[in-house]
C-alpha cells in the first residue's frame, strides 16, 4: 500500500488562500490531487489541512481527509510533522499502515503521474530508502563573503567553462518526495539511508509562491494540457466527422413565425477549415438534422455534408468504407447522446466543454470551448499541432 499526503493549510502569507485559487479552471490543490490519483503506484490519497474549504475541495477531488491539529498548523510547523500526524491517526484510528508515503506538494501543480510514479520506481529500482525529484540545474550560483566579495558556489569565477564541460547538478524541485513509510516514522525526516533521485522536465518545474508564479503557471499548464490532448490523436488522421448542433452551433435553434429556423456559426471555425487545405485529412459533417441551414453552412465551408440520417454509426461505417478510410485513423466530434456509438468507434472521439454529461466519459479529449464557440478551430489546431 502506498499513501499519497498533500500538507495544505489554510495560512499562506505570500498568495492568500494560494491552496484553492483557480488555475486553468481548477483550484490549485486539484491539479495535484488528480496526478496523484492517476497515478499507478498510488492507493490512496490523503490531504491534511486545518481549513474548512481546502477540506471541501480536497473531498470533491477524491481525497480524503485528515484534520491537522492547531500546534502543527502554524508558519512554523514542517512539513514532516504534518506528514507524521496522518501516519499516526490512520494508524490508530483504521489500523493503516502504508509501506511507502508519498509526499506531494499542492504547490507544484505541473506534477503529473509520471512524475509521481516516476519517482517511486526510482526508489524502488535502486532498492533506496527515499527518493526526490529533481530537475536539471545550469546556472551560476554566487555569495557575498565577508568582506563583500562575490565568490562562486557552485564554480570558480576564474574559470568559466561551456554548460557542457561543467559536471552535471540536479536542482530539488520541491514537488515529489518517496519515503519508506515505517523507516521515516522512525527518523522523522524527509531523508535517510539511501536517497535516489528522479529527473523532470524543467518545464513541469514550478511551485507557487508568488503572484507571477499563478501567472506562469497558468501559461505552463495551458500548454501542458494542450500537448496531452495532442498526444491523444491518432497517429495518422484521415479523416474528422463532425456532428453540427451542439459543434457548429450552441445547439439552439432561432424560430420565425413563418416556421423558418436559423442557428448562430462561429466565423473563427469558418476561418479555421481552410488551414487543414495543405493536409491530406477529409472533413465530413454528419447529422441527423434535417434542416437545410446544415448543408448551407457546409456549402459555404466546402465541407461534405451528410444530413437527415436516422443511424450515424451506420452512416459512418459507409462513408469510411467508400472512401478507404480507417476508423482507426479517425477523428469524430459529437456533443449528444445519438453520437455515443461514433465516439466510441473511431480512432479519437471529441466533445466540446458542453457536452451532454452522459457522452463525456466516452471521449478521449474534452475541448476547452463550448458548442459555437470554436469547437472546430479548437480541433484544427490540435491537429495541426499533431502534424507539426
């Protein structure tokens, strides 16, 4: 068994309530909360706090939660202790004893779940007592002796060598730490006997501690996040079938009173269509609406159109068939119930941020924008960011 704590009280002096701000649509506790549950070698996550809403939070995450008491819940209090105090009351209160305690800081919300696993197989592999993360380290550290001099840290100022001719330095990140849970119940520090080390990418190294730092992040983790739903593409795209209401559109519908109906289009997806012209992908709109606005809109963006279908699987399957198409090598992006079947028969299924919550779960990417309101250029330039 191994534990998962993230220590997060409710004081923080340099970003009030910097434990529950919102980063890309999530509180900051909520990013390392998820990479811990995702994580392979983790059992069971645990979060000690003294505050009434990181508890909150931390619950609709998935985490439990131990209450940490007044004494160690100061500017003053370590981490350790924070850390032993969850050993001790699940030891007492569920006679719980994990073989390792993972120790993850809130304030890294970079960290994945590779990172995390990573990091234990580090520890596991080279047979070690304890291990950390670390991230490559290039720069010059100085001082100020005495006497006012600046002297070198990590070099001499009279020689400065190229980054390659310098011994390779690991900097502590901060955000991982691995412990054999009953030997650091004994020695109550972070460290002892032997220590290995895990190396992240530097670019999922960050911890929050300043206001820019939310800013930085905020940056890093939309990127981040891009790269992972990129990475979720097919390998080779042939083709990518769009549903219309509910992607097109914010699947509402205008009615006059002569019975005429009209729906509202995002230019910014007419404009993105024509960047996918270079790439050998065929585009298909596939819906069960009737309505001529559909096959408008589709001549307008020289899209084929295949509209009024009562089963779109079925559809679908004839489509690919007749032009050679694998449904392995496709993309689909639907937003309701009646595209459930396609989103689970094709290479990537795609729903927008509005998506009915039933289809949710059977998408591989869930689109940071809503029907209407450039769900198709969204998918563009995932796919051209594929193809780059």
């Amino acid at each position: 068994m191994n534990l998962a704590i993230i220590p997060a009280r409710g004081g923080s002096k340099g970003v009030p309530r910097k434990n529950i701000l919102p980063i890309c649509g999530k509180p900051l506790i909520g990013w390392t909360i998820d990479a811990a549950k995702t994580a392979k070698n983790i059992n069971r996550v645990v979060v000690s706090t003294d505050d009434t809403e990181i508890a909150s939070v931390a619950e609709h995450f998935g985490a439990d939660v131990v209450w940490r008491p007044e004494e160690i819940s100061g500017d003053s209090a370590s981490s350790e202790e924070a850390l032993l105090h969850v050993l001790e009351h699940l030891d007492n209160s569920e006679d719980y004893r994990p073989e390792l305690v993972i120790f993850l800081q809130c304030t890294s919300p970079l960290t994945t779940a590779k990172d995390i696993d990573g990091t234990i197989e580090a520890m596991l592999e080279a047979q070690a007592d304890t291990a950390l993360s670390t991230t490559p380290f290039h720069y010059f550290l100085w001082k100020q002796n005495p006497q006012k001099n600046a002297v070198g840290i990590n070099h001499d100022k009279c020689i400065r060598q190229l980054r390659q001719e310098r011994e390779t330095q690991l900097l502590e990140t901060g955000a991982v730490y691995v412990m054999n849970a009953r030997k650091f119940r004994q020695t109550r520090n972070r460290f002892f006997g032997r220590t290995a080390m895990y190396v992240m990418p530097q670019e999922r190294c960050l911890e929050i501690d300043d206001p820019v730092d939310l800013k930085v992040a905020e940056v890093l983790l939309r990127d981040m996040l891009k790269r992972q739903k990129i990475d979720l593409l097919p390998e080779t795209i042939e083709a990518i079938v769009f549903d219309f209401d509910g992607v097109f559109t914010d699947n509402r519908v205008m009615v006059f009173e002569d019975g005429r109906e009209a729906v509202l289009c995002n230019r910014g997806d007419g404009m993105g269509i024509p960047l996918l012209e270079s790439k050998p992908v065929k585009l298909l709109v596939l819906s069960t609406e009737k309505n001529s606005v559909v096959a408008a809109r589709c001549k307008k963006l020289n899209i084929e159109c295949i509209n009024g279908v009562d089963n779109k699987l079925d559809e679908l399957i004839s489509w690919q068939k007749k032009n050679s198409i694998l449904l392995a090598n496709t993309i689909y992006v639907g937003n309701d119930i009646n595209d459930s079947m396609c989103l689970q028969a094709v290479g990537c299924g795609i729903v927008p941020a509005d998506a009915h919550p039933s289809v949710k779960p059977l998408a591989q990417i869930v689109l940071d924008q809503a029907g209407g309101l450039g769900v198709i250029r969204e998918v563009v330039e995932l796919v051209l960011g594929k193809r780059l």
